[in-house]
C-alpha cells in the first residue's frame, strides 16, 4: 500500500525479487542476495541486522496501516531472536533481559486490543487521549472516567498516550497542569519535545501543520520556562518510581473536596490527591 505517493516496496510480494538494481550496483552497502527472498525477506533481513550489530531494543514503527500485518509479525519474530543472539554476544553491554519490543502508530488507533497486538506489536499510540485531556485542562476530576477505563482495559495490553503530536497539534491548554494530564495516565506515555518547556508553535510555510515541529525552545529551560521545566521533572521522576500509575488498577476515592484516586500494582502502591486551584 503507498503512502502518499512515495515508492512502493512490494512487501506483499511472494515472487523472489533479487536485489534492487542500486543495491547490485553499490557495493559498500554490503546487501548481498540471497535465494528465494523476497521483498518483505529482505527489509526483515536488513532490519533485523540492525538489532543483531548493535542492540537496538526495540522499534517504533510509522503508518503501520500501509504494511500487512504478517509482515510485522515476521520482523518481530527476526528482530526478538537478533536480540538474543546480540545480548548473547554482549553480556558486558546488555542492560537487562527485556524482549524486543515494537510500538505502533495508525492514525484513530485508540485503547482497543487490535488485530496489531497479534501480530508483533506491544503498543499501538492512543490517539484519543489528545482530546480527552484538552477536556479535563480546568479540573483533574473530569479524567476520571477516561483514567478508570484506561487502568481497567490496560491490564491486559499496552497504549502510548500522548498531549502533542507534529501530525496534530501542540497542546499548551491547562499551563502546568498538562504534566499531571499525561505523566499520571494510566498505560505507557509519550512527552512530545518541547512539551516541558511550552514550546512555541512555528512557522507553517506551505504544510499548516510544520508549526509543530518548530525548534526547540533551549533558551527558555533555564529562563521562562524553569519553573514548567521543573514541574515536568518532578512529576516523571514520581512516575518512574512508581510503576503502578502506568500499570496500577485505579480505586477512585471519595472526597468532600479535591479529586483523589489510588493505583496499586503488584507490592507498588500510590495516593494521587489534587487539591484544586489555590
């Protein structure tokens, strides 16, 4: 399937394919050919190399749409077996004994156990939660529903949620309280950059969205944004401390005043309160 008018590699292909002709003909690219492979043989062949030369851990993968899914699976059985094989080779470099993992993006994937999760992938990015927490930026309590379901259904499988994205929007709504909205949902998180430092959107040119992937706004960390900067830190520092708000069943309490809840994961458990605006 081709995205947006760029080439096309067959990896739907059966047909042996032999090497591309600018592979044949530049040989410091080391691809060799190899009989009977085809196109999807050898991009799961050269990735996976990746892993087996120098460790890469794990992948996160684009418009997974635009591929069929036995080709995913088939790059996440070579990929897991190169880590092996390079934990193996590299016990002084190995930093633990985690699987290879794969995250995915396909445009409305949200907290859904999909057809992708049995086909290699780990996680697919939730893009729900964009719209959820822009909800919720005048008062933590209106998360509730959207955070009970997340803990529930997450027990089971994995999302990436995240605030800003360069395919959307930058979110700046709520000012400081944007870290709880993100580093406290449940399941996996992803911090956009410049997120922590409210990056400013940029110029668009002729793409209207190209505003989001403006520079990074380094003079501010230490300027006007400290003070975010340092709400984000302190907020992420709790939440990798603390695997149960990731991971955690989540009990909603009951409070004359504020919102509160408790997540607890295995011998990991946490109290968040919010107290309101001062």
């Amino acid at each position: 399937m081709s995205l947006a008018f760029l080439p096309d590699i067959k990896t739907e292909s059966t047909t042996p394919s032999g090497l591309p002709v600018f592979y044949k003909n530049k040989p410091d690219t080391r691809a060799k050919a190899i009989e009977g492979y085809t196109p999807r043989d050898y991009l799961t062949h050269w990735l996976s190399q990746w892993v087996r030369d120098y460790g890469i851990d794990g992948f996160r993968v684009d418009t997974a749409k635009h591929v069929e899914l036995p080709a995913w699976q088939q790059l996440k059985t070579q990929a897991s077996a190169a880590l092996t094989e390079w934990k193996q080779a590299n016990p002084e470099k190995t930093l633990d004994d985690a699987p290879f993992w794969m995250t995915g993006e396909a445009w409305g994937h949200g907290v859904m156990q999909s057809d992708y999760y049995r086909h290699g992938f780990d996680a697919m990015i939730n893009f729900d939660y964009q719209e959820q927490a822009a909800k919720a930026v005048d008062c933590l309590a209106d998360m509730d529903v959207t955070w009970q379901q997340m803990a529930e259904k997450l027990q089971d499988f994995n999302v990436l949620s995240y605030l800003s994205s360069h395919d959307t929007r930058l979110f700046r709504e709520g000012g400081d309280k944007a870290a709880e909205l993100l580093l406290l949902a449940p399941g996996a998180v992803q911090i956009f950059y410049g997120d922590e430092s409210a990056r400013p959107f940029g110029p668009t040119g002729s793409d209207p969205l190209q505003g989001t992937r403006s520079d990074m706004n380094w003079q501010d960390i230490n300027g006007k944004s400290a003070a975010t900067v340092a709400h984000w830190q302190r907020i992420s520092q709790f939440r990798a401390r603390h695997p149960a708000i990731g991971a955690g069943k989540q009990t909603t309490l009951s409070l004359k005043q504020g919102y509160g809840f408790v997540r607890e994961h295995d011998d990991d458990k946490v109290m968040i309160i919010w107290a309101g605006r001062p």
